[in-house]
C-alpha cells in the first residue's frame, strides 16, 4: 500500500443558517457570501411556497455544478 501523498489545500467554508432552509455559505476567495435555498419540486416536498427569498439555487444544484466543471 502506498502512502499518501501531502495535503495541498484544506477547504475553509463555513455554513449559517439564516432561517428555514436559506443558507449563507462563506467560502474562500469570493467577495459575498453564496446563498443556497430550495425551488421546485425540493420546496415543495419540503412545503415551502414559491416566491419567498428562500427560493433559490439548491445545495444539490451546486454540487452538480462543481461535479461538471
């Protein structure tokens, strides 16, 4: 078994919650907080209306994102 190689970098994000599912990522290197909330179908399973500042880019939308870049 080989052993691994060194560390190059450790993500520093921080997650708040601003209230129900609204959420302010802090991440490095942007200059403004992302916002990450709900829309569509997961606002719906999860009983939120439409057209509230919660609807949003979800969590998922991004790590499907990053995935693919």
């Amino acid at each position: 078994m080989r052993a691994m190689g060194r560390v190059i970098y450790t993500s520093n994000v921080r997650i708040e919650r601003v209230r129900g599912p609204l959420r302010r990522a802090i991440i490095p290197v942007e200059a403004e907080p992302v916002m990450f909330g709900v829309h569509s179908g997961i606002a719906e399973h999860y009983g939120v209306p439409a057209g509230t500042e919660s609807e949003r880019a979800a969590t998922l939308d991004y790590i499907i994102a990053a995935a693919g870049g």
